[in-house]
C-alpha cells in the first residue's frame, strides 16, 4: 500500500527516532508498504518518519542509480542489485576523502542541492528477520545510506547546506510546509490536513 510521505515542516522529521524489537506490529507489512512507497514516488531511499513513524527503520533500493552512464561497470552493477532493509542502524565510522553529490529528498520535493559527505561507512544494522550485521559501503551505496540514516537521527539534507543556501532556500521550504508544491505523489503537509 502505497503512503502519503510527510513533508518538510512536520515534528517527525526532526525526531531522534527509537529503536525497535522484532515483535514490532505488523512489520512484515510496514515494510512492504514503504518499498510500495518508495517506487510510487521515484525514490531510492525512504525512511520512517517520512511516513510518520519516529522509528529506527529506512529501505533502500539503489537501481536507478545503476542507469548512471558515468559510473564503472562493477558500481552499476553492485547498484542495479542493491535493495536493503536497515533496522537500528548505527553508523560506527565515517572515513575517506569527502565528495559532493547533488542530493534531493521525497519530503522536500522540488529542492536538490550539493552536499559533502564522507566516501566510506561502516554501518551496524538488523534485517529484517533481526540478523545483526556489519558492512562496510562505499561511493553512492554510501550516500544513500547516510542519507536515510540521518533521517532517524532527526536531520535533513538541507541542515547540511552553508547559511547562505539555507537563507535562500527559506521561502521555498516554508511554501513545501504548506502545502504550496506540486508532487506527483500522496504527500502529508503539517499545515494542511491529508490530502
């Protein structure tokens, strides 16, 4: 089932979301609903609070990106086959020289700008049948993740951006919170009831 995807504005985005237990209700099924969730709008990355749910929890499928003409065929190909669940992630370490990628997000529609992060991570996490795991990723495997991960840590691409783009970005950001954006997808709008 496909969900509205919270935007930009609404408190659950900046919550430092919990851990959860495998008896969590109806996870199977959660999700599922999210990858529905994800494809519908285009995404490779959604997490939790994006749907409303202040829990440690975020899916990735990195496919699109395999599309890329610019990448080497052995990053294509680990891209095209990259489709994970992260449960109580924790980034151990972040290393590497730090690169810039033009990031965007489904609950900040019509904003992407440049972003500096790290090439390499470490990563801790559960699948979904709760098997702890340990890997380390690279390149936009990485993004991706870091990105999804800082949504259940309460923060957003945009707190990464300079004062300056953040001052420029104000008015837009503030119209996303009301509702004063077109998408193509089921969005939540804080100051707005369900649409």
């Amino acid at each position: 089932m496909v969900l509205p995807i919270v935007a930009y504005g609404d408190p659950v985005l900046r919550k430092v979301c919990e851990p959860i237990q495998k008896d969590y209700p109806k996870l199977k099924e959660l999700i599922a609903n999210m990858f529905d969730t994800m494809y519908s709008s285009s995404g490779v990355g959604l997490a939790a609070p994006q749907i409303g749910k202040p829990i440690r929890l975020f899916v990735i499928d990195t496919e699109p990106f395999s599309q890329d003409e610019d990448l080497l065929e052995t990053e294509k190909e680990f891209l095209s086959n990259f489709k994970k669940v992260f449960i109580n992630a924790r980034i151990i370490e972040e290393k590497g020289d730090e690169w810039t990628f033009n990031e965007g997000c489904l609950s900040i529609p019509g904003v992407n700008e440049d972003v500096k992060r790290k090439g390499t991570i470490v990563v801790e996490y559960q699948d979904e049948q709760f098997n702890l795991h340990q890997q380390t990723f690279s390149g936009l495997a990485a993004r991706v993740i870091q990105h999804e991960y800082d949504h259940i840590e309460g923060i957003l691409f945009t707190d990464k951006l300079s004062s300056f783009k953040k001052q420029l970005l104000k008015g837009k950001l503030t119209n996303i919170s009301k509702g004063k954006v077109s998408v193509r997808y089921r969005m939540h709008f804080p100051d707005q009831k369900k649409r």
